[in-house]
C-alpha cells in the first residue's frame, strides 16, 4: 500500500514543487490551500493521511494551530513543520505544539526526504503494532511467530510429531526447545502418556545414572527403597533429554547403551528394565563440533539425531519479536487483573534494534518489567533496561530474510556510513576517503539525520588545515 503525505501551504508554486518531489519518490500526495482546510478534510476522513508536512504562515489557520488540533484528534499523525523562520522560538513552538519534526525554508530534498521516510515508517510500525494488538498470532503448539523461520519449524513439528525416530533440537539459549519438545510430544500418539523432561546440564555427573536409569533398595547408603528412574517413568510416552551434550563422556556410553537396547539396569539390580520412550534431546552447542574435539561420542550423535530441528535466535525473527512482546504482555495484565498495555511505537523500535542474546527468555523478562512500571494505557521507552534502551546496532548485515525486515535505501544507507564512523574512530575525513565521497558530502548526510558534522575533539578539522597546507 503507498504511503499518502498531506500538504497544506499557501504559496502555490511551493506546493506544486513539494507535490512533484514526493510524487516521484512513489508517495500518494493530496495538497491544501491554508490549514483550515487540510483540518477539516483530515477530521472529516475524506483523505487518508499518513504524513502531513505543513508552512507556518497561512491565511484562515496556521501551522501551529493547525499541528496543535491535530494532535488532539491525530495523535498518531506525524506532522513536519515547514518555516522561514529558522529562530530556537519558532522550533520549540512547533514541537510544543506536537510537531513530528522542523524543517526551514528554502527546502533542501536531501533534508526533507530522509524526514519524511522516518515519519512514514514510524507510521508502518504503528499500524503493524495495532494490527498485532488486535490480533495476536497463536498456534496450537505453542510456537508462536509470523516469520518464515517459525512457520517452517512448526510445519516440521507437524511432520515429525506422528513419528516415534528421534528428534535432536537445536538452538541458543532461551529460544524454546522445550517447547518444541512439548510440541512433539503433544501432537504424538503418545500425547495421553507422560512427558518427562531433565536438564542434563543441572545434574552432577554421579547422579545422572540413578536419575535416569533408577535405582534398587539398599543400591547406596540413603537407598531405603526401590526407585525407577526416568526412562521407566516416560514408558509409552516421551523422554527430553535437555543440554544433553553436558553429559560426560562416562554418561553418553551408559545413556548410548540404553537406547540401543531398549532396556536399562538400575543401579544395584541385576536385571534389565524394558521401556517404550521416544527420545528427544536437546543442545545450545553444535555436536557436530564436539564430536570432532571428541568431547561428544559419534556413535550416540548419530542415535539422537535422526531428525534435527534448528530454532533461530529471537534477534533473525523481525516482527515476531513484537508479536511476542505484545502476547506477553497480554498474559501479564491478565494475570494480574489490570487493564490491558500496549507497545507504542518508539518501545517496538528499540525492542526490534536489540540483539537478545538472552532470547525469548529475556524478551519475556523485559515485558515483566515494563508492565510492572507502566503508569498509562502503554509501556514507556523509559522503562526499558538501559542495555536496551541505549542500545545501537553494532552489527551491519545484508541479510534480509523476511519482508517485514527490508528497511529503505536510506536507512541501509545510514547504518552503513555510522557503522564505517564507528571503525575509523568517528575520524569524519577518513570515513569520507573509505567511503569514496568527499567530507562535504558526509557532512550533508549527517546533517540529514539530525548528527554533528564534527568530532567534538576538533581532530577533523586539524586534519582538514594540515590537508590545506
């Protein structure tokens, strides 16, 4: 859908050019003659708006007013204000007044467009935020997600669930194994039998044994009665085996031994236990890496992974980050009796440009603590943890892989020149030499995005005379 940007002035042949610049760049442009009647045109919905960029100086209303009513009645309606008069009074008017931005008179097409495509994907981001909040995407498995990465996991799941081979799922820290062990299980024909789950990494490598395999009255000193361990525990159902790759070696050969048979022997008995289990595992660590330093046997790599199941890191899912902020914090206000939250704008931003390396489980973490500190109808930029709020993509990538991850040229275009800036230690003359431009077009870019043109130690400018003597 195009982006439709509103124009009031009064000066016709302002508007005219203002109307063939944004035309060009692909927007729907509708212009008016005085404030009055782009107010009342916007209020009574006979246009769709989605930017609206607006002189000061008009006849009937002007800019200010006209941003001010605006506000009451849009106010999602980024409006750029538009002057002669580039005097600190004048700005801080029009952003008292509710003004998205502030642009001064003769207008410079490398200034007002980069305004206007923030502007126009701020609004894509709020709409898409109201779309999710309307109706936030759920699945049966619990695997929630839009990606094309969360689609194609749970469309395997699917596919595997009715199988009895193993499944060896793999993924950071914090993306959801279990859940994907769960998801297995439950649309399984074991589904009516247990599941059982064991962390493999929060055992101690002496108890892993009785755990798994049980034990016989008077097996050890505290061993008053006979006890079964979990395999048997799991029979007709399903048996996860979580971080299994912090086995011991000693462990991997009991635990390889049991799966071949079919069978174990708890500690102290002289017989062997049947079971039926279907085993799934699980893995933060790349076993195939650990196979190869030897701290992983082969022969019991290639039993658990039959079948493999990749999660992605939360920070390659785009938009499924937001709508897992906004289920969570569905769940939250649920639980604690209190009206619902939404994720404005400027939060989803921040929570899309962060890399979570904690995964969904800090993500989750994050929501708690905004809801805990929400005093309105939405959670607030400001209560984000520092580490988020102050955080700025350190990383520049090309890969797209969904399209809700596509940014604009100018965007791509900033990250790149900030992420060169960042390598050459914020020098702005070697930048502009890597990036083959010259410093005064640098300085237009970053003037365009609202950042210093100089170092604030003066080492730019001490270049630029050493260069011109």
């Amino acid at each position: 859908m195009r982006f439709r940007i509103a124009i009031a002035e009064d000066d016709a042949i302002q508007s005219d050019l203002l109307q063939s610049t944004l035309s060009g760049e692909g927007y729907d442009v509708s212009a008016f003659p005085d404030g009055q009647a782009a107010l009342e045109a916007i209020e009574a919905g006979k246009t769709r708006v989605d930017v609206l960029i607006t002189d000061v100086s008009m006849p009937r209303l002007d800019g200010l007013k006209l941003t001010g009513a605006l506000k009451q009645s849009r106010p999602d309606l980024p409006v750029i204000v538009v002057t002669a008069d580039a005097s600190v009074e004048n700005a801080v008017s029009a952003l008292r007044a509710g003004a998205w931005d502030f642009l001064t008179k003769p207008l410079e097409v490398e200034l007002l467009l980069p305004c206007v495509r923030r502007a126009v994907e701020r609004q894509r981001l709020t709409r898409e935020l109201k779309e999710v909040t309307a109706s936030v995407p759920a699945s049966e498995s619990g695997l929630f997600g839009q990606s094309d990465t969360m689609r194609a996991v749970r469309e395997l799941v699917t596919r595997v669930a009715p199988s009895g081979a193993s499944v060896l799922v793999h993924g950071e820290t914090g993306t959801g194994k279990e859940l994907v062990a769960r998801a297995l299980h439950s649309q399984s024909p074991r589904a009516s039998n247990p599941f059982v789950a064991i962390n493999c990494a929060a055992l101690p490598a002496s108890l892993v044994e009785s755990e798994l395999f049980g034990y016989a009255k008077g097996a050890f000193t505290d061993a008053r009665a006979a006890r079964q361990g979990l395999f048997v525990e799991a029979n007709g159902g399903t048996l996860f085996l979580d971080e299994v790759a912090e086995l011991s070696l000693d462990n991997q050969a009991k635990l390889l031994r049991a799966l071949q048979e079919r069978s174990v022997r708890p500690l102290g008995s002289n017989s062997e236990v049947p079971f039926d289990a279907r085993i799934l595992a699980a893995t933060h660590r790349d076993l195939e890496t650990e196979v190869e330093a030897g701290r992983f046997r082969q022969d019991l790599f290639y039993r658990l992974n039959v079948i493999r199941i990749d999660l992605p890191p939360l920070r390659d899912r785009g938009m499924d980050i937001v709508h897992l902020a906004t289920r969570f914090l569905t769940g939250v206000c649920e639980r604690d009796g209190r009206p619902a939250l939404q994720v404005p704008a400027d939060v989803a931003q921040k929570l899309l440009a962060y890399s979570w390396p904690g995964n969904v489980r800090e993500l989750e973490n994050c929501i708690e603590r905004l809801a805990a500190l929400a005093r309105g109808t939405e959670v607030a930029l400001a209560d984000l943890p520092d580490g988020i709020r102050l955080h700025e993509r350190e990383r520049f990538a090309m890969q797209v892989d969904a399209a809700e991850e596509v940014v604009t040229l100018e965007e791509l275009e900033k990250r790149y020149v900030l992420r060169v800036l960042q390598l050459v230690k914020d020098n702005r003359s070697r930048a502009a030499q890597m990036l083959g431009i010259d410093r005064r077009t640098l300085y237009r870019r970053l003037e365009g995005w609202g950042l210093p043109t100089e170092r604030a130690d003066g080492a730019d400018a001490a270049a630029a005379a050493g260069a011109a003597s």
